[in-house]
C-alpha cells in the first residue's frame, strides 16, 4: 500500500532527519513506529500526506508516486487516509460536530449523509454529549477522540495517528489505543508514531524502531521484541 | 454540487466572522478607516473640482467689434466659433446691448452717463463673449481669431481688441494652478489608497495568520483550496459591507458639521453634495470595501494554503 523508497531529508548541511528509508507497508496493517523525539517518526509519517518533501528518493501510495501529483489530485489521495495529531489539530472556532462535519464537507458528502453520520461516530468515540462543545471546552481525551472521529468519519483506507497519546494520560491513552485497535480490526491500515514504548505493548502487532533518521530494528510481532 | 459548495462556503464565512469577536471588529474598524480615507477623497475631490469650476467659469475671451462693424460678419464670425469643438458657448452683444449694459453699469457715474448722453450716437460696438470647454484652449480660441480673414473690412479689422492677449499671463497662471491642483489631488489621493490598502491588508493577513495552523489542518482533511480560502474571502467581504455601513454613517455628521460651518469657505455645502450623490458614493465605497476584503484574503491566504 505505502513504499517508502530511498528516502533521504536533510533539513541543513549537518541535520539529517531520514537516512536512505526503505519501507513497505502493506494494506490492513498496524503499523507502530518508535523512537525517540528526533527520531524522524514524525517526517515519514508527514510525507505520506505530502505535508513534507524528501531530499532523495520517493514514496508511493500503492502505485502513485505522491511528490509527482497535481494539487487536485493530492486533495484527492488525503481524502483516502485520515490523520490524528499528538496536538489534535482540531478546528478551534468550529464545534465537535462542525469539526466532523467540515471534514465530510470536504469530500463532497450531502448535507443529508453529514446530517446522520456525524450524531453516529460522536456516539462512537463517546463523545454524544458534546456534540456543540468547542475543543477548548473539551478535555484532551476527549478533544483527541474527537480527531480519530474526524479522521474515521469518510472510512479512509489509512489512518495516521502521530503522538496521538503524548498529551494523555495513562487512562485515556489506553481508550485511544483500543480505538485505534478497533479501527484497524474492521480492515483500515493503521500507522502509529509514539515514543512511548508501554503504548505498543499492547497492540501486538508489527513495530519500526527508529533512531537518528534511520530503522534500526522491524519486528513483524512487538512481543517478541521487547 | 457547486450551489450546495457555494452555500457552504458563505455559511462558514458568515460563521467565521461571528466566532472571531475581536479580530473581526478590528479588521471591520481597519477596513471603516480605509474607506472613510477614500470617501473624504471624493468628497475632497468635489470640492476642489467646484472650486476649480468656479476659477474657469470667471475666465473668458471678449470679442469687442468696431462701431461699423457689420453684424452680419459679427453673427457669421459667431457660428464658426461655435463649430470650434474647443467653444463651449459664444454669446451676442448687439451695439445697442453694448450701450444699454454700459448705461446700467454707470448709472450712479453721471458724468460719463451725461457724456453719454451728449453724443447722439452710439459710441459702442459689439462684442462677442467666448467661453471655452477648459482654460487651456483659449489659447487655440484666440489664434483661430488672429487667423481669420473674415475679420478684416476692407484693409481694416473690424475687431476692435481681444482681450485675451491682455488677460493671457492671468489665464496662463490660472492654467497652471488648475493643472497643478489637478495633478496634486490624483498625487494624493493616490498615495492615501494606496497607504489604506496596504492597512487594510496587514490587518487581515493578521487576521488570517491566526488561522494559518487551521488553514493547514483543513488542507490535510483533503479540503480543497476553494474550500479553504471561500470563507475567508467571504469574511472579508462582510468586513467591507459592515464598514461601508459604518462609513456612511460616520459621514452623516460630519458633512452635517461642514455644511453648516464651512459652506463659505469651501464654496460649497458638502452635506447637500453628500445627499444628494450618496447612491454612487455608497456603490463606490461598497466596492472598494468589499473589493479590498475579497482581494487582501485572497492574497493572505495564499501563503500558507499552497502546501
């Protein structure tokens, strides 16, 4: 699904953030990528979306090579994949439901469709009750279940979380896990960033350690890895 | 799908510019401030253009003909002057007017009334007074004149004397202040626009640079760029329409003020001119006001949505 090729990004002469990235990450995976802040989790992830450009090499999404597309076109690819912030992102001046809604806006869904589906994942992420609540009125569990409902809502086929769970406590990121979890279980290909290694402890599932801009270590089933 | 779009994007907008509180008002005030720069320079405008009207109306070019001239080379010497395109108007003074307008001049002078009266004659031409489109083509006006051989009677002109080579430094001087004022106004009303607009579009790139990280995140939900950058143009839209109102407003009292206080010295009574012109002056400052808030969102929001 994701090919990550040669992917080098030097920011000044002596920084380089990714050293020569290989990757392939194939569709209905969990993907958790670790390493300390600096690693360079945090600008592979963001070449995805093409937020960011590699000095060498590129990366595909299944068989598009995202740094050769049109404006029109990556409009089109991020519409496929949702994101979910470690700062959530969210849109401050628009509501819980505005925020889900803007997104299904975004991808051209009627009013009627925005109307039924937004009421439905609020309940989803437990989040019925605050419906018209402002991010600032909300907690940061609850202002970051709301980013994973924004980032479910037009059933992507990819979902990046960076940090989700740098700003939360123990609790509530364990309900982001579970959620992220459950999201990948019904079939959507997941990439978690964390530097938290207690975070992936419990998902089981494939991990990508990162240090110093390259992958030092892919191991297909964590447990065995710790 | 484009009118639901549409009706989207000018909804957001609308939304936008209510949950800004601050930010909005101050770009409304910014924007209020620009176009009452640019309606104090219309209305400066009138007042320099009705000064400048009143100069050029006092100048005119007098034919005065000999007594024998005969009126039938006077009235045809009358209709080619008219044919002039330079000619605004050309009026006839018979002898007689001549006489008749010099006697109610010097009614109270009764020595030059009895002198007058000795002569039984009449010691007056007539004359011809010519009023040209703009000062500055009195000039061409009196070289017609000079090259005119339906003047000449035999071996002598029948004109008397045309008072433009007398008045012409006036004329030349009066040319040149109207040239002069005439550059100056544009000069400045050019500068204080172009001074608003660069205001006016800080403000709102300000405005807008608080949004920057929104405008990003919007993007990466997959909004396309008409999405993202539609509200803002609206909001900008909406600080013109709010500030036209508010301008409008603002220069109801002071035009009342000047009205009443400086009608003698500008010549003119500013509120009349306000009243009576506020639907194009209203057009001209809703324009530039929802022009100005269109144009500096766009060219914003152009920095950070191009990612």
């Amino acid at each position: 699904m994701i090919y990550f090729n040669n992917v080098s990004k030097v920011y000044n002469k002596d920084s380089l953030v990714l050293n020569d990235i290989t990757l392939t990450i194939t569709s209905g995976e969990f993907v958790s990528i670790v390493g300390h802040s600096g690693a360079g989790k945090t600008t592979l992830v963001k070449m995805i979306l093409a937020d960011d450009v590699p000095t060498e090499g590129t990366v595909f999404f299944e068989s598009i090579n995202i740094f050769k597309l049109k404006d029109g076109d990556l409009t089109k690819l991020r519409r496929r994949i949702g994101v979910v912030f470690q700062d959530f992102k969210l849109l401050g001046n628009k509501t819980a439901y505005e925020n889900i809604a803007f997104a299904m806006e975004a991808v051209g869904k009627t009013n009627e469709e925005i109307e039924s589906d937004v009421p439905h994942v609020l309940e989803l992420v437990d989040l019925g009750s605050k419906m018209f609540n402002f991010p600032h009125q909300m907690s940061g569990g609850e202002q970051q279940r709301l980013a994973i409902a924004r980032a479910i809502i037009n059933q992507p086929e990819l979902i990046i979380a960076d940090e989700p769970t740098g700003n939360l406590d123990a609790i509530n990121t364990y309900e982001i896990v579970q959620i992220l979890k459950k999201i990948n279980d019904l079939g959507t290909t997941v990439i978690l960033t964390t530097h938290n290694r207690g975070v992936i402890d419990s998902i089981g599932k494939r991990v990508i350690t990162m240090e110093k801009g390259r992958i030092i270590r892919d191991d297909k089933d964590s447990k065995n890895t710790i | 799908m484009v009118m639901i779009e549409l009706k989207r994007i000018i909804k957001a907008g609308f939304i936008n510019f209510a949950r800004s509180g601050v930010i909005s008002w101050a770009a409304v005030l910014v924007v209020t401030i620009t176009l009452s720069v640019i309606t104090a320079i219309i209305l400066l405008q009138a007042v320099l253009h009705f000064s400048l009207d009143q100069i050029k109306d006092k100048v005119d070019v007098t034919i005065y003909f000999n007594v024998n001239a005969e009126e039938s080379k006077i009235i045809s010497l009358k209709e080619s002057l008219e044919k002039l395109p330079e000619v605004e108007k050309v009026s006839y003074f018979s002898a007689n007017e001549s006489l008749k307008l010099f006697r109610e001049r010097h009614q109270n002078d009764y020595s030059t009334i009895a002198a007058l009266d000795e002569i039984s004659s009449n010691p007056l031409g007539g004359y011809l007074n010519v009023k040209a489109r703009e000062v500055s083509q009195y000039e061409s006006i009196a070289n017609f004149l000079n090259g005119d051989n339906t003047l000449v009677l035999g071996s002598t002109s029948i004109v008397d004397k045309i008072n433009y080579h007398q008045n012409k430094i006036v004329i030349d001087r009066l040319n040149n202040i109207i040239s002069g004022a005439q550059k100056l106004g544009f000069l400045v009303t050019l500068i204080l626009i172009i001074i608003s607009i660069i205001i006016t579009f800080n403000t709102i790139r300000l405005a807008i640079f608080i949004s920057k990280e929104e405008i990003g995140v919007m993007r990466l939900v997959g909004a396309s760029k008409m999405r993202v950058r539609g509200p803002f143009m609206v909001e900008g839209a909406i600080y013109g329409i709010i500030a036209t109102i508010f301008t409008l407003i603002i220069f109801l009292p002071v035009t009342i003020y000047l009205g009443n206080n400086m009608t003698n010295f500008l010549g003119i009574n500013v509120y009349d001119y306000y009243i009576s012109n506020l639907f194009q002056i209203s057009v001209i400052v809703l324009l530039s006001g929802i022009f100005l808030g269109i144009v500096s969102s766009f060219i914003a929001i152009r920095k950070y949505i191009n990612k």
